[in-house]
C-alpha cells in the first residue's frame, strides 16, 4: 500500500516492565518450574497496551517463550519477537545496552517506543545519532513495573508523533 503511514513499534521487555521484580522471589529461575511471578502479571496491562495506536513486538530474552507464557496471561495475541545476537562487550564498554543495536536494525528507520528497565543515557544518545525515525526511549522502573503514569508518557508522545 503506498502512501500508507505506519504506525510507531513498541518495543516490550517482560522483565521489569510487565514483571516488576518486587514481586518475583529470587528474580529469576528456570528449569522444570514455571516462572515464579507470572501469577501476579497485571492483566489490564494488555488491553491497555492493544489500546495503543502502536505495533507490537517483545524485546526480551524471554524471546518467543514471551508469546507463549506472558502473552496469554494478560490478553496479548502472538505478537512479534525480536530474536537477539550474541552480546558485543563493545557495546557493554561505552554503556550501550545489549539491545540497543538489534533494535534499531529491526525498526529500519521507523518511529519506535521502547519500554525497559535498563535504558541508559547512553542508549538515548546512541539512537539520537543512528535511529533516522522518532524515538522514545522510555525506562519503567523494574521495582513497580509498568504504570499509569508509564502509558500518560506513551500517549503523550504518540499523540505528538500524528
């Protein structure tokens, strides 16, 4: 369809935003048990999220277990995953989070949130310079997760973006 807008992606991490670690014993774990927490993810946050003028994709190292394990819990459908190389201690010496680069390939110059728990400076830096498309690079405190006051800025910025 050309001269079709696309809409902003949003970026979702899991751990953090929709898992705040207060409420997880032991951060994380895994093996033959489930996950300990997901009981307590918050199932307004997906249809807060759908309601969104945005597409999308998990940003997590949960991966495509995100689709399977979290998404179900709180009213998401499939979504897409972003799949990750392995980590550059480049990044890591100058402060960029080890998903910075990854996700700026993936948006290929469109108009992106992402939504995390370890969003630096450096990474807000590194998108101005290299990311061509708006940006909004927002941290969730990981002791609380994902807020009302989260989804003002969200809207906020979304509603500047059209």
């Amino acid at each position: 369809m050309s001269g079709s807008i696309q809409r902003p992606l949003l970026f979702l991490d899991v751990d953090g935003p929709l898992l705040p670690f207060r409420a997880i014993p032991g951060r994380r774990w895994w093996g033959d048990q489930e996950y300990p927490g997901l009981s307590l993810l918050n199932p307004a946050h997906g249809p807060l999220l759908l309601a969104l003028p945005v597409d999308l994709v998990w940003a997590t190292a949960w991966e495509a277990d995100a689709n399977a394990l979290v998404g179900p819990r709180i009213g998401l459908p499939e979504l897409p995953v972003v799949l990750w190389p392995e980590g550059s201690e480049e990044d890591e010496r100058w402060g960029l989070h080890w998903k910075t680069r990854t996700l700026i390939s993936w948006a290929a110059g469109r108009a992106f949130v992402w939504l995390d728990d370890e969003i630096t400076e450096a990474d807000r830096e590194w998108v101005a310079a290299y990311h061509p498309g708006r940006a909004l690079l927002h941290r969730v405190d990981p002791f609380i997760g994902l807020t009302e006051a989260d989804l003002d800025v969200l809207a906020e910025w979304l509603r500047a973006e059209s």
